[in-house]
C-alpha cells in the first residue's frame, strides 16, 4: 500500500552508530544505516506487505478506555 502523503518514518539509533528507519504503518524497519540519504531512499520505495498489516491490525488493539487515566490523574510524585 503506498499513499499519495508524505509519511513521517519514526528513526531509532542504535548502540553502534547506525539508525533504523521505521514504517508508521506496518511498523517494519524499512532500513538501517548510518547515512540519511540511503534511509530517505528505502522510505521512499517502502511498499507495506498488506499481510502484515492485518496480521498487524488483528493482533494489536488499542487499550480499552476504561483502562485509561487521565494524566492530571497520575500520581507524580514518583
């Protein structure tokens, strides 16, 4: 699946100096490398495999509402 928007990939470094680029949508990591421009390339021809993002979809449910505290709730104190 490719969309017609610009996606934001969310980059994570690792230990040892290169980043990985990660798919918004189908959460893979779509490239790892030390140099920006490979990682802009990879994102670019990205393509979600559509069997993971129903895999994906099924097995990963946001929690339900009444499990959620507000944060003015929070204790923080901690």
């Amino acid at each position: 699946m490719r969309s017609m928007l610009p996606l934001e990939f969310p980059h994570r470094m690792n230990a040892d100096g290169t980043i990985n680029s990660i798919c918004p949508h189908c959460y893979a990591t779509v490239a790892t490398s030390t140099w920006e421009a490979e990682l802009e390339r990879a994102e670019l021809e990205h393509t979600c495999d559509r069997s993971r993002l129903r895999s994906f979809g099924t097995t990963h449910r946001p929690p339900f509402r009444q499990t959620w505290i507000p944060p003015e709730k929070l204790n923080k104190t901690a």
